[in-house]
C-alpha cells in the first residue's frame, strides 16, 4: 500500500523482483559520498537539506507514477515545499520485495511516501491517514446495503480478492473462496495494471460480482468507472486479520532528526493532506472509524 501498503501489511508484496548486490553497492556508495560532500549527515543522518529525495513505483496509481500523478507525489511536492527543499528527486523501483533494501536501505532516497504502520523494515513517522479495505459492488445490484463479508447474500456471490491480502483469511473462514476470482498479488506494474483496475474493469464485465480491495485503490478506481459503485469500508468485521491501517512515511531507522520534521509537517498539514487524499476518492477513517468527508 501503501503505495507500498500491500507489501507492509502481506508478507508478501506486490511486486517481486530482485536486485543482484552489484546493482545496490555503486549507487549506495554513491549516495554517500554525495550526502558528505553535501555536508549532510548530522547527527549521524544522510538527508539530503535542499532535495527531496523519494523513493517510489515508477507505475501504481493512485499512489505514485512516473507522470507525477499520484496522490503520493502531489503530497511529495507538498512535503518538499514545507520542509525547505528547493526540488524533489526519484529514485524509481516496482514495489517489489527489496524495494527497501534496495531505495531507502542503500542510501538512494529519504523517504518512502506510503508505508504502514508497525512495519519493521522502515521507520514510521506518525499516521497521516487511517483507511481500510472495502468491499466494491453496483449501487444499483442486489448487494445494496451489505456492509460485511457475514452478510449471507454474499454467499452465492463470486467475489474478487488479491491473494494473501488480509481479507482472504476472513473469506476463507467464509467460505467466500470457494466461488471467488483470485487475483496475483505479486506483479511488476511497469508490465501490467493494477489489480485493483483489473478488478473494476471485471465487475463491469460481469465477470466478479463484488471485490475486497485496499481503501484507496477502490476509491480511485472505482470514482473512474463507467458504473456507479458503492465504496463500503470494512469496519464492522469480527475476528480475522485487521481490515483498517494507519498509513505513514517511512524514513531510515537513523533518521530521527528528519522524523520529527516530517511529523511536524504532517500536524501542521493534515486538512490539506486529508483534501488532496479526498479528490483521489480515498475513503479515510478517523479513529472511530467514521468516514472524514470534505
């Protein structure tokens, strides 16, 4: 999800490609003479002062794109601008498993846009936005009103989910899978759409009748297409993997300095970061899991 949200909170990702440790050890070293001969590294931190410098997908809306696009890199421009750097910088690579180790971890950037909360490979800076998977159907079907996956009229229902995402474990114990269209979690989206796309374009097809998908993709997609669609959180679940994240940044684990700064950033600008997050029709959740409207 993130962006990176589905590698965060899956144990898998969904990108997986690997780099070799020739391709990590140039631009690492690189990267680091560059933050000394930038006179950087105070308190022991490589953030460069004037650029920021941000690791992404070159292809995963409605996060971040290569085009500027996302809501990722709007929010990056924002950062940029409130904490005194004069650009912003890319280091692109499919959200994959690596994308970590390979960005962030070898000194490439400073910062990952979109990480979740409690993920152990980046440093989170406190939440900016809270949103949950949801369920995705026609306003006008017969599904009008369901609100959980217990609803018994989804039993004969073939459903659309991608697989290992933490709604599966609850369609399991369901026995919503048995019927439902399973879609790969692990794609290079340099070489092929997002699911969530996939799934919308599906359901108008006919060829899923509802679909369980990570908040912003949903709402994003589902605000472009042909059929009006209702955007339900999933908020009324029992038991069974958690549906809602608190998304943050991530940063180094040594970059405490530029922490604090993001967090101050962030408090000082979630209306505006909850109106941008809203034009992309992500459905966010305050902490009664209340829908946050514009």
């Amino acid at each position: 999800m993130a962006g990176i949200f589905m590698r965060s909170v899956s144990a898998a990702c969904l990108r997986c490609v690997l780099l070799v440790a020739v391709a990590i050890v140039a631009p690492a070293v690189s990267d680091i003479a560059h933050a000394q001969t930038a006179g950087l590294g105070a308190a022991g931190e490589l953030v460069d002062p004037d650029i920021l410098r941000v690791c992404a997908d070159p292809s995963n809306m409605p996060f971040s794109d290569e085009s500027g696009d996302g809501f990722e890199d709007k929010l990056a421009q924002m950062v940029a601008a409130g904490t005194g750097r004069k650009s912003v910088s890319y280091t692109w690579f499919p959200s994959v498993m690596g994308f970590v180790r390979n960005t962030l971890g070898a000194n490439r950037c400073d910062i990952v846009m979109g990480y979740a909360q409690g993920d152990e490979l980046v440093q989170n800076t406190n939440a900016y936005y809270r949103s949950s998977y949801v369920l995705i159907y026609r306003k006008d079907g017969d599904l009008s009103g369901v609100d959980t996956l217990a609803d018994p009229r989804l039993k004969d229902k073939r459903l659309g989910v991608v697989e290992s995402t933490p709604p599966t474990a609850k369609m399991a114990a369901m026995r919503l899978l048995e019927k439902a269209k399973i879609y790969p979690l692990m794609i290079d989206t340099r070489a092929a759409p997002s699911m969530a796309e996939v799934m919308m374009r599906d359901m108008q097809a006919g060829v899923i009748d509802a679909a369980v998908v990570w908040g912003p993709m949903a709402g994003y997609y589902a605000a472009r297409s042909d059929a009006e669609l209702a955007v339900v959180p999933l908020i009324h679940e029992k038991g069974g993997q958690r549906m809602i994240y608190r998304i943050t940044m991530g940063v180094r684990p040594s970059d405490q300095n530029w922490k604090r700064t993001l967090n101050t950033f962030i408090r000082e600008n979630q209306s505006k970061i909850d109106k941008l997050l809203l034009d992309y029709g992500v459905p966010l959740l305050d902490e009664r899991d209340r829908r946050i409207t514009q």
